[in-house]
DNA sequence: CTCAAAGGTTGAGGGTGTCAATTGTTTATG
DNA sequence: CATAAACAATTGACACCCTCAACCTTTGAG
C-alpha cells in the first residue's frame, strides 16, 4: 500500500524528515547511525535559518556573509572561497551589503587588483546582535541533560581538533 | 589591529567559520557552548551539500524535496509546509521535476483541489541513491572513536524522544 | 617588454522565494 | 438550498542567489 492508489492518509501530522534509512540498528556502521541522526536533527533546525536571518532583514546567505566578515578584512576571493561559490556571485551580495551600508570595499594598496572588505560601524553592530542570537540553542539542546550537554561538549571539541 | 587599516594579511589559510563566540568556557551556558560547537561542525559540512545534490543533477532544494517523497503521497500544501515556504514556491519546483519525469501529480478523489505528489519509479529509484549517499558520514565522523560515536547516538536518540 | 595568470565585474540564463490576485472546490451558515 | 467563507493550487511580478563565459585591469615571470 505504498506505492499509488488511496493513500491520502498523508496530508498532515507526519514529522517532516522523519522516516530516514537508519531503522536497523544492526546492519549499518556506527558512524552512519549517528551522522543520520544528527542530520535529522540539525536539518529540522535548519530550517528556521531563513527566518532567523529575516529578524535581522538579511537574507541567509547575507547572514553568512556577516558571519565571516567578523574579524579584519577580507578579499573578495577568499570571500567567495569561504562561501564556497563563484567570485562574480560574492560582486551581487556585496552590492547589496554596500548598498545598505553595512560593508564597504576598499581597494588593496599592495595589490590594486584586490578588494577587501570591511563591516561598517552599522555592519559591526548588527553582525554583533546576528551573531548572539545565533548562538541561542535550539529547543531540543535546551531541554537536554547537563551530563549529556557536557559529553556532546566533549566529543564536539575532540572532533574540531582531529578534523 | 582590528577594525581597518593594513590587516592585508587575511586573504587565505584561516578555517571558514572558525572564529565564533564560544571562547570563554565559564561564562555561556552548557547548551550555548556546545550548540556553537555543533553549529560550527555542521555548518562546515553543510556547505558540501550543493555539490552533493549536484552529483545527481538536482539542487539542494529539490533534493529535499525527493527526501520528503519517500514512502506514500503528499499534498502540495503538505510539502510547502515540511518546506517551510509558500505554497505557490512548490509549483514551479514540482513543475521541474515532473517534467523529468521524477514526481507525477495525481489529483485526489476525495477533495479535488488537491494535488497528491507521487515518486514515479525513476523518481524512487533515484531517491534511494540520494538518500545512501546523504547517509554516508562526514570525514569527522569517519574518523571519530567508537565511543564517541556510542555516545553521540544515544544523546541524539535521547533527544529525538524528548523533542 | 611580453604574456600568462589572477581579482573583480558584467551579462545571460535559470532556480528559489515572496506576495497579491485568480480559479475552482469544499464546507459552514443562514 | 443558497450564499459566503475557507482552502488548494496556480499565475504574474519582482527580487535574490548562483553559474558560466567574456572582459578589463593589474601583477609577476621570463
């Protein structure tokens, strides 16, 4: 009964991504139980994003764009790099960035080809307000056991080193 | 030697989003720090996800799409939600995928305003290969212990449950 | 000096997303 | 029953994101 026919039983109260591959415990690798589970959980979080970003009137690629623009400046290029697209894209979103007075380009003087970017005062704070509330934990973090909160802790910052 | 100025020296070799707040242990709640961490974990892997849509010819948002088509029909409505988007967005993506012939629209008996989506058997078939592909774990987790991956899982299954 | 390579921009073209308005259908209400 | 309200899907207008190919300027190597 799965295929066609009558089952119209769907149109709503199923959990969104819910029904992934990782049901037989036995079979697949411990890695890939957990990695499924954890993109289950984080792909459900994900989706907020979009509005997270809207609070702040940025779209979530301009969210991003912030993100990296924390620290000192950075050339277009390396820009495009870290957001993994092509450089003529980044030309567009800072356009607009520019246009709203949140970054600016200055031109390198060492090498004239070269662009860097800088957050205004404007882009600074708003990047500063973006930034605390991203770091606000999601429901299912929030509600979770202390001693759970510190393994997860724990294997997060041994897997940051390795990596 | 922060704000502006000839901190030139930025322009590759530093880890994308590295730099968050997380640095000062004491002060941010548990659930705080090791979101950021996750955060920071995930985010890195997530950017692969375009290219690894793209391995199958399919965006990122069509992707999602087949993901959700798994098992039994879907209403459009019903997709727009688990999309978190507008309802006149899934139109012109379910446009696109029937025209390869992935997805059918089948118009319901019961309520004729409604459109349930249907895998077609190419569609099924190329959501199996997608899913085994998105369920293969990320490098840093290949390379994670055996107890950390123990672990991992029950925290998440625990938190699925609780959720 | 010459020329290849690199940084950034432009233009064409397509996917993604929203909102407002429309059509056809269902359901509730008088 | 008739009519109005609610709902599913679509359309059109508009903006953003994204890629590719072509281009211009600057740089650096031979």
């Amino acid at each position: 009964m799965n295929g066609l026919g009558e089952s119209q039983n769907e149109q709503a109260g199923r959990p969104p991504g819910a029904r992934a591959q990782g049901a037989e415990d036995g079979e697949a690798g411990l890695a890939q139980q957990a990695w499924t589970l954890l993109f289950e959980l984080l792909h459900t979080h994900m989706r907020n994003f979009p509005a997270l970003a809207a609070e702040f009137d940025l779209s979530p690629v301009q969210a991003h764009v912030l993100r990296q623009l924390g620290e000192g400046a950075l050339a277009m290029s390396t820009l495009a790099t870290y957001l993994s697209c092509d450089a003529s894209n980044v030309t567009g979103l800072v356009d607009r960035l520019e246009a709203r007075k949140l970054v600016e380009r200055r031109s390198s003087e060492q090498d004239r080809r070269v662009k860097m970017l800088v957050l205004t005062e404007a882009g600074a704070e708003l990047r500063g307000r973006l930034m605390a509330r991203m770091a606000l934990p999601p429901p299912f973090m929030a509600s979770m056991p202390e001693e759970d909160l510190l393994a997860l802790g724990d294997i997060m910052r041994r897997a940051l080193k390795t990596q």
